[in-house]
C-alpha cells in the first residue's frame, strides 16, 4: 500500500512539475501586441483600435440590444454600457496589450485610458461583469448597486445564448499563472498532509 502511494504521489509531483514548466513557458512569452491610437467603440466589451477588434479581457458586459430591468422599467443597458465606456475613452489616446486571441479571432486585451485600467473601470461602475477576472470590482459595484446592480438583469452570456447571440467561455485573468500556482501549492500540501497523516 506504502508503494502505492510513493508511485501516486511521484506520478502527481511529475505531472504538476511539467505542467509548472508549460505555464512559465507559455507566461515568459509576454503580450503578443501592443497598440494605441484612436478607439472606436463598438459595444461595452469591444472596441476597434488600429482596425482590429478588441475584446476585453476578463469582462462581459450587455449586448448592445440587451434590455435590463430598472425600477420595474425596461433599460437599454447594452446601450448604456457602449455610452460608458465611450465616456471613459473620451478623445483620450487608448492603449491596448493583447495577449491572445479568442475563437472568433477577436484579440483579448487589457486596454488603458491615461494609465486607468477601462477593463477594471466598466466592472466598477457596474456596467459590465467579471468574466474571468475583476471580481473585486464587481463585489464592489455590487454592493454599491451600481449601473446593471441598480436593478435586474440575465448575465450577458446566458442573454446571448438565449437569443442566438456568440457564446464563450470567461476569460483566462491576468496574473493567472500565480493564482494557479498558489492553488496547486495549496493542493499539494493538503494531499501531502493526509497522505503523511494516514
């Protein structure tokens, strides 16, 4: 039985040290582009910069023609969030670092507007959800009843697929490769704990 458990753990140690080395491989290569100029806001989640499409990474925020609830009225929020974030871009210079690229070949970005984080900023306000990331901003605009908070609305994933709309999966967060390493740290200690304590 004591072997057993040698050759599991050693199994598991191995797999979890090539797995460590594939994520610092892939974590060294950096964001693939970088870019700045001009926005054009497409929806409260995407925007074009340099001609190329430009999803926000770790968000989600309504479709342009999603109708959220506010004070028992229907509210244009997938408007509303487009007008947002147009708000925050302004005239100013954008500055995107995309790292990816999502299935409908749009690049995933993190995208700044005078050094302010635009992604962090539609979550704080309430106008977009975590997708992946910024759920401190969301507990924050939450708890505040902010924008999409002040009332009710479907998560803009489930709203797409309820109406035909493009599916994804939530976005892989920046600073992933910490969290999944402090994770594994933390598995590995508790299957050693009992596995010394059995």
């Amino acid at each position: 039985m004591k072997q057993m458990l040698r050759l599991m753990r050693d199994l598991l140690l191995t797999a979890l040290i090539l797995l460590f080395l594939g994520l610092v491989v892939v974590r060294l290569e950096g964001p693939q582009e970088a870019m700045s100029g001009r926005a054009r806001i497409v929806d409260g989640d995407t925007l074009v910069l340099d001609g190329k499409r430009i999803r926000l990474v770790g968000i989600d925020a309504p479709e342009l023609r999603q109708v959220c609830q506010r004070q028992g009225r229907d509210w244009p929020c997938g408007t509303a969030a487009k007008g947002y974030l147009a708000a925050l871009i302004g005239d100013a210079r954008t500055m995107c670092e995309a790292d990816g690229s999502d299935k409908y070949g749009r690049l995933l970005a993190v995208c700044r507007v005078d050094n302010r984080d635009l992604n962090a900023a539609m979550v704080d306000g309430g106008y977009a959800i975590a997708f992946g990331d910024y759920e401190t901003e969301e507990a924050v605009a939450r708890h505040k009843r902010l924008g999409l908070w002040a009332g009710t609305f479907d998560v803009p994933r489930q709203w797409r697929q309820t109406h035909g709309g493009m599916d994804e999966m939530p976005h892989i967060p920046e600073g992933w490769l910490d969290t999944a390493m402090s994770r594994i740290g933390s598995w590995v200690e508790n299957a050693k704990s009992k596995v010394w304590n059995d």
